[in-house]
C-alpha cells in the first residue's frame, strides 16, 4: 500500500510517547514536561513528526461536535432512554456549553497536548543527526501543524495562549497569558509562509499524505479570506492553481477508501482500516442511526450513535437534481423488517469494512473545491462577481449536475457562494467558520436564532415525548467565542475568561 511508511511510524509512536508517561498527552501545554533522550536520530526525527500526525487522528475525529453540531448543518437522534454522554454533547447542539463543559476542555487540552510535541520536534530538529532534506521537510510539516492548530484555536477561543518553545519546569507555564488574536495571526501567517517555502510541492507515492506546499498555500489563503484580506487571499491562492490539483469527475470518488490522495485531495487525516493496528477510523459508528441495528453499518445488530445527524433545514437546502445530496447523506433507511425508518444520516463516510469498528475512510482538511469557493468568494469581495467567480463556483456546480449561475449581484455571489460551501463542502468541518466568516455577530445571533425555532418546531427526529428545554436553541453574542475551560481558570488564575461566561 502507497502509505505504508507513514502507517509503519504511527504503529511505532510507543517509542515516543512512552517516553513521556501514559497519560503525557492528556496533560495541557504549558505545563508538561516532556523527554529529552528522542530526536536525535533522523529515523527518530521522522517518528517524532509521523507522531504529530498521529495525534490529528482524534482531533479531527472529534472536531465535527465544534464545526457541524454546533450549526444549522446536524443535530441528533435524541435518545430518551440512554443519556450516557447526551448532555455534554447536547451543551453543544443546544448552545448551553460553559466554561465546565467537558468537550470544549477536552478540545482545548487535546490541541495544545498535539502543541507540545510540534514545539518539542521543531526546538530539537537542528540537533537531530538527519539530512538536510528531512530537517527542511520536518519543519515544514510540523510549522503547517502547528499554525493548523493555532488557526482553530484562535477561530474557538479568540485570545489564545503562545507556546513556541518546549517548557522545562511547570512553574513556566504561570508565566504565560493569552495574546490578542492579531498576535496569533501573525505566528499563523509566519509558519504557513515558512512551510509554503520549504516543502515540496508533492511527494513520493511511499510517502504520501505528508504536507505539501499546496496545502500551505490554501490554509494560508483560507486565513487571509477570514481576515477579509482579500488581495493576499486571491494572491495566495492563485499560487494553487498551477500545482497540479483538479476536480474529480464524481464527487462519490472524492471519499472512496479505495482513491485516498487523488487530485482533488490538498490535505486529508490519513487513517487505515482492515487491520488491528489502531490507527483506524470510525465516523459511520457515531454518525449512524441509534436502533438501526445492522440495517445502516453491516454488521449483525450494530446501531450507530445517533450524533451529527443531517437536518431538515441542510435537507431542503439541496437543489433538485443535485449530485451530491445522495453521496452525502440519507433521508432514512430501511430495517431489517423492510420498514422505511425516516432519520437522516451522513453518509460521505460509510464505506464497507471487513473489521466491526474499523473504517479505512480518510477524513477531508482541505481539497481544489475549497480552494476555488475560497477564490471565488474572494475575487467577489474585492472586485465584484467577475467572470473569473462565476467560473470557480460554476465548476463545482457543473461537476453536482447542476446550471450555471450567471448575472449575480455582489450581494447575490456572496450568498450563492455560501451556499454553495454549506452544499459542498456539507459534513467536513467548514460550516461553523463560514458563518462567522460571512457574518456580523448580530447576523449571526440572527441566524441561528432562527434555525433553532424551526428546529424547535419541526425536530429532526423525534424525541420520544421529551419536550425541549427553554434554553435549547437559545444563541446569544458571546457565544460565538467558546469558554476558557474552568479547569484551566484555576490551573492559571492570571488567565481572563471570554466575556458572558
């Protein structure tokens, strides 16, 4: 398989993580101590950066609870018996989340536990006994790492905590206080241009799915798109155009297990299933109907979790005739009785497996169709909905067997190209950006507000006779900023809560 060298070094991470502690990367940087005796060799060098990789796998897997649920995208097949982790995840869908939600601590302690290992390999890199080759690959990677995870903090918490430098003593960690979100763009921009410069625009077929310069160039843009700089974002992407990607014929073949990689792929978290040696991932398993029972995943009786399922509102957003609504998600199912059972599901990411809970579905970062809405809605803002726009948006349309989009107001672009990234880009971690991007925080209160009371009407799926709280679906300002945890408050009393919590 084309990816055996970086599966072979994530079955090896023991030797890294081990080193620190069973649970090191629970713990939250800047308070960790971390190994000294790794790094020194280029086969541990290029264990240490297939490690950081690693440590994207649950990032990712748990990111959609912050960048779907949280939308007018999903909601949940509510479970009125079986609470489990219902009400950490519903803070979430219903917009009760607070400084003690234990999600918003876990993403906050999972990113920068992936930090201390990016700020560790970058600090011992020159040390290391490598080629030059790899040292320049390495830090290209890991500053693509590193300014990826700063842009999601940065988009979550707003002010966010700089860490740079491997910390040696826990007493450091008191020594740090959030920086304006100006600062963190600055580091965000420096790394994305550092890695735009130093890695290769592909790599070799055993080494693929490393970063590339064209997965540089497109966060880069993206970044500069949410700051509404518009020349750079257009400068920037522009530089993607020429690197070799293109669109897929099918857009089915985009999340094939079997096309990993393919030309329209910039950036994917790489997972790999049919085997036991744990770096597999599972999404159809949290994204299936409860009760489904084998009639959804085929195995004999296995339901799924019920969470982030397609709503109504993201079901009537399709156009008819739009090829992509069946490749994404399903209106229902059929049990094994035969009874058609109406819950919606994502289905992007159900593929058949040999292995109960063992997928082989990579997961989407960054793909060519990202990039030419990212350039048509740029284009559109800063010089109104050229023929250029209309040719970047109407290429994704016309591969969804869709008509073209012609003679648009600037008004009108901007809202065709939303639309056209929720329909898209639908189930991969985009629309909570979107809409903050595209939107004042008064629209956006807006927004949601009223998503929430034609949910609150009309629910998704039914909640088995348990009405709605008062507070479900209730969006205020300030919650367009998730909280500090309340764990990390008393850790570092210096640290100042986002305003409302």
């Amino acid at each position: 398989m084309k990816n055996r060298n970086i599966y072979a070094v994530l079955m090896s991470l023991g030797l890294l993580i081990s080193s620190c502690g069973e649970d090191f990367l629970n713990k939250t940087d800047p308070t960790v101590l971390v190994a000294e005796n790794f790094y020194e060799t280029e086969t541990q060098l290029i264990q240490a950066v297939s490690g950081v990789y690693g440590q994207l796998q649950p990032l990712i897997s748990n990111q959609w609870q912050y960048t779907e649920f949280i939308t007018d995208n999903t909601t949940l097949h509510f479970n009125p018996g079986n609470r489990g982790q219902g009400p950490a995840l519903e803070a979430l869908e219903f917009w009760q989340y607070n400084a003690a939600t234990p999600n918003i601590t876990n993403l906050y302690n999972s990113t920068y536990g992936t930090l201390v290992n990016v700020n560790t390999a970058l600090a011992r890199l020159p040390e290391a006994n490598a080629s030059d080759e790899i040292k320049q690959r390495s830090e290209g990677e890991l500053r693509f790492v590193r300014a990826y995870l700063y842009f999601l903090l940065v988009q979550y918490f707003g002010d966010v905590i700089i860490v740079t430098e491997p910390i040696s003593t826990p007493s450091e960690a008191f020594l740090y206080e959030r920086e304006p979100v100006e600062t963190v763009y600055q580091l965000i921009i420096s790394d994305l241009q550092s890695a735009a410069n130093t890695l290769p625009s592909s790599h070799p077929a055993s080494e693929t799915g490393r970063v590339t310069k064209g997965a540089a160039l497109s966060l880069l843009g993206k970044v500069h798109l949410t700051r509404k700089e518009y020349p750079q974002a257009i400068a920037v992407l522009n530089q993607v155009l020429p690197l070799g990607y293109s669109l897929l014929g099918n857009y089915g073949n985009i999340f094939d297990p079997q096309n990993k990689n393919h030309q329209e792929s910039i950036f994917e978290i790489q997972f790999q299933g049919d085997n036991l040696f744990g770096v597999h991932s599972n999404f159809i398993y949290t994204f299936a109907p409860r009760e489904s029972f084998g009639a959804v995943i085929d195995f004999p009786g296995q339901e799924g979790g019920g969470w982030n399922t397609p709503t109504k509102d993201i079901i009537a957003a399709y156009e008819e005739g739009d090829l992509r609504k069946e490749v994404s998600l399903k209106e229902g199912y059929t049990d094994l009785d035969g009874n058609w059972v109406p819950v919606p599901f994502i289905n992007k990411y159900n593929h058949p497996h040999s292995i109960r809970g063992v997928t082989n579905d990579n997961w989407p970062v960054l793909r060519y169709a990202d990039v030419l809405l990212m350039l048509a809605e740029a284009i559109n803002e800063e010089n109104g909905p050229t023929a250029d726009a209309h040719g970047y948006l109407n290429q994704i349309r016309e591969r969804a067997g869709l008509d073209p989009i012609t003679g648009l107001s600037q008004s009108q672009f901007r809202d065709a190209v939303l639309r056209e990234r929720r329909i898209e880009l639908a189930f991969e971690n985009h629309r909570w950006f979107d809409l903050k991007r595209t939107m004042s925080t008064q629209e956006l209160v807006d927004f949601l507000n009223a998503y929430g009371l034609r949910e609150r009407a009309d629910p998704t799926t039914s909640r088995g006779g348990i009405p709605f709280s008062n507070d479900d679906f209730v969006f205020e300002a300030h919650q367009v900023l998730f909280p500090m945890p309340q764990d990390q408050m008393r850790i570092n009393p210096s640290l100042q809560q986002n305003p409302g919590y």
